[in-house]
C-alpha cells in the first residue's frame, strides 16, 4: 500500500450531499469533509452531519469531519436599498446609525484603533473605501476610491482597524453544540485573530463536555501580525486565502501562506491549505496551468492537506475535481527529496519526543525501511512523526476512533484501528499480527516502532525499536 502522503478535504455541500457522491470522493481520495456553518439553516446542516455520519470507508469508519464554524464576519447589515457610490464620494460607515448616506454593518462593531491609511473593503475588495475620520468607535468617516453598488448582507474587510468583536457569536455557539453532539472530528475557528481566541472556544468545548481539537483560520491582517503565538496555541492552520488577500494585499498572500507553512511544520502542526484551489473547475471540467503549479507548489511547501470549497459544495463536477487534485499530489510528490525535508526541519524545539522522531526518521532512511509505526492515544506522536516528513510509510495505530479521525488530514500518516492496550511488552506482537494482517510489511522485511511508556500518558514518546517480520 503506498497511498500518496498530502490529504484531500472536501467540502460538502447541495452538489456533493447525495450518499453516492460522497461515497465516489471517498474512493477517489477525500479523507475529510468540511461543513461549512456559514450557509444554511439549523436542518441543512444537521442533514450534512447525517450523511456523512453514515458513510463507512473500507475500515469501516465514516470520514472526517470538520466543522468551519462562520465567525464574527462582518457584513451590510439592514441595507433597505441597494446605495451607488461614485469615486471621489464621502460616505458613512456605521454599526449604530442608519439612513441617507449611511452604510449600516453589523451590530455589536466596534473600531478600537484606525491607523493611518486605513481602508474598508466590500463585497471581497470590488468596493474600496478609504477611512478620513473617525467620529466614534462605532462610526467611521470614508471617501469612495473605488466605487460600485453596495448591497445588503455583503461581507466587509476593514484592514489598517483594529475590531473589538467576539470571537465567537451566539450564531457560533449554536453552531458548536451542533457540531460536538454530531460527530464533529475539528473545529475550525473563522476569522482568528489572537492566541487567546484558542482558550475561548476550548471552554466552550469543555464546558459541553467534549474534547476536540481546533484549527485556527489565517485570514485576518491581525492573525498574520500574531502568527507564532497562534500556531503555538491551536492544533492545527488554515490558509483561508480568500478573506486573506482582501485583508491584506493580493501579492503577499503567496509569502505568507509559505511562512505559515513553515512555521507550522516547525512547530508540529497540521497546516491546510484552502480557497479557490481549483476555482476554475466549479463551471469547467479542466483547470487552468495556473491552478495546478498553485496545488504542486503547495505541496512542495509541505502543507498537511488540500481543501476545496466551492468546487465541491457548489461546483457542477465535484468527482472530476478530486480526481484532478489526487494525480497532481501523486506526480508532485515523487519529485520529493524527503531527505532535505528532514534536513531543513527546525531543532529549536527538540525535545525527548522530536528527537526520537527525527531518529526514527534517520534510521528509516539508513536502513531502508519504509514503515515507521507509531502506537499513540492521543494523536501526538503521529503529529510529531509527521512533521520530520520521512521517506518510509507513518502507520498510526491507535485504539480509538476519534483520534484515528484526526489523523485523517496529518500529512504521510495512514491510522488504523487496533484493539485497546495496556502494557508496552503487548506492543511487538499487536502490531507485528496488524502488519501481516493487512499486508503491509513482508516476511523478512524490517519495520520501525515508536511509541510511549508508561502506555496511555500523553507526550511520553520515548522509546525507539526496530524489528524484522518473522
């Protein structure tokens, strides 16, 4: 078995809702699906956790799960009629006001800071206002430089301002509950902007009694500002590229979404990367040579997974997309050198764990191995493992499901299901008989386990063993 190592997240949606659409992604190489929380009533997207929930793959565990909550997006709040704006034009921009010459935006927002040059952004960017006085924290003075109809419900960027706005809504919270109590794998969490924003969703999640981990979304001018304190605090990143390069301009985004990358994998973590990946083919059955050098130098970067949205949840072939998306991975990954992978991998952070990984990593390669099994209850040596990028197979075995689930979208790692247990001395046999079961490594043939004593106490990676089939 030598599946291809970057993973693939779908978004679900009305084009790709029905069970045998969802079954074809399946095969053809989605590991996760992605509910968007933004669109859609209460039943819509209770109907999505539905029918992902009683899909089985060929392990007989339904896909991945995760749940995009919508976030303090700010948008044209009560427009009564659609306002035409003239370059040149002074307007107002308002969370408390309403009227003639008053653009309304959500309620609740607050301007805390505008620094010099601000800007406000409508409609993804088409609408370019330009910040000349700030008359309250809720009321802000603006000339017109690029204008254009403004229409209610639109979405509105404000970067150069710093927001006082919740991180999470009521709408958010409603979302959340939903979520937990329907088999949700991930949180992502929209519009981040602080390390703390981690904590404030982690209580709620606690305070419902689950335990789940979080992506923070990179979208906000804030959170690129706060980027290693938030990769250090979240479980795993997202490159929203779309909000992202209205926020901040357009040719920046290709750096950061490679320093995200970067940062990410030295810190350990899961980085996705999402937006218009293949925006072409929502109407087109092929994508454009732009788009795939997009995807391969993605993957070159060493991001963990591939999102698609619109191309899946709305686009008129959803199949054909992820069929595209899987032969690109696979032709870009065997140009891979995974030896300079390792090699340029960040040592700031060794610890017992690292340090047995990246050996792991060295003695694979030395010796030629091609599995490196890691036992782990919680996920984290799998994640560790990941990130050292080794040349051999990462097989992640673990008793549970949900944490066989979140690995789902780690780079390189294939989890399996294994019976629960207690004791290191079970560990050689378990996972000789789950090796020679499913065919995975030969008679004769050597393979690597990684792991940590005392079992079942999470960060306690500390042993290394090499061992020959027999």
């Amino acid at each position: 078995m030598k599946n291809t190592r970057t993973k693939i997240i779908a978004t679900i949606g009305p084009q790709c809702s029905d069970l045998k659409t969802i079954t074809g992604l399946v095969k053809r190489g989605v590991s996760c699906f992605r509910i968007n929380l933004s669109h859609g009533d209460h039943q819509d997207k209770l109907f999505y956790f539905q029918q992902i929930n009683s899909i089985k793959t060929a392990n007989k565990i339904r896909p991945t799960i995760l749940a995009d909550l919508s976030g303090p997006k700010i948008r044209i709040s009560d427009l009564k009629s659609t306002i035409g704006l003239s370059i040149g034009e002074n307007i107002t921009v308002s969370s408390e006001k309403k009227g003639s010459g008053i653009i309304p935006v959500s309620k609740n927002t607050i301007f805390k800071k505008v620094f010099p040059g601000a800007q406000i952004l409508i409609d993804d960017g088409r609408i370019l206002l330009e910040v000349i006085d700030q008359v309250s924290d809720k009321t802000l003075t603006c000339k017109t430089i690029v204008g254009g109809k403004i229409k209610n419900r639109k979405g509105v960027n404000f970067p150069g301002i710093s927001l006082d706005v919740p991180s999470l809504t009521k709408q958010d919270l409603e979302d959340l509950k939903l979520s937990l109590e329907n088999g949700a794998d991930w949180i992502a969490l929209s519009f981040t902007r602080e390390a703390i924003d981690y904590e404030r969703l982690k209580s709620k999640i606690s305070e419902l009694g689950y335990n789940i981990p979080i992506m923070a979304k990179i979208e906000k001018w804030e959170a690129v500002e706060n980027l290693e304190s938030i990769i250090k605090s979240f479980d795993a990143v997202m490159v929203a590229r779309g909000d992202l390069g209205v926020e901040l301009p357009i040719e920046k985004v290709p750096l950061i979404q490679k320093e995200v990358i970067q940062k990410s994998r030295y810190l350990g973590k899961p980085v996705v990367i999402a937006t218009q990946m293949l925006d072409s083919m929502v109407e087109r059955p092929v994508p454009t040579r732009a788009e795939v050098s997009d995807i391969a130098n993605a993957i070159l970067d060493g991001a963990d997974a591939l999102l698609v949205t619109g191309e899946t949840a709305i686009g008129a072939f959803p199949k054909k997309v992820i069929k595209v998306l899987k032969k690109v991975i696979k032709e870009t990954e065997l140009s891979i050198d995974y030896k300079t992978f390792r090699i340029q991998q960040n040592r700031q952070f060794l610890g017992t764990a690292q340090a047995i990984s990246n050996a792991a990593c060295s003695v694979a390669y030395d010796l030629d191995i091609d599995s490196i099994v890691t036992m782990t209850h919680t996920g984290s040596t799998a994640r560790k493992m990941s990130c050292y990028r080794p040349a051999g197979m990462i097989i992640a075995m673990t008793p549970f499901k949900e944490i066989y689930r979140q690995l789902s979208i780690v780079w390189g790692v294939e989890p399996f299901l294994v019976p629960e247990y207690k004791k290191a001395d079970d560990i050689p046999s378990l996972v000789s008989l789950e090796l020679k079961n499913k065919g995975l490594v030969s008679k004769g043939q050597r393979f690597i386990i990684i792991g940590g004593v005392p079992v079942g106490l999470p960060g306690t990676t500390n042993y290394l063993t090499v061992l020959r089939m027999g």
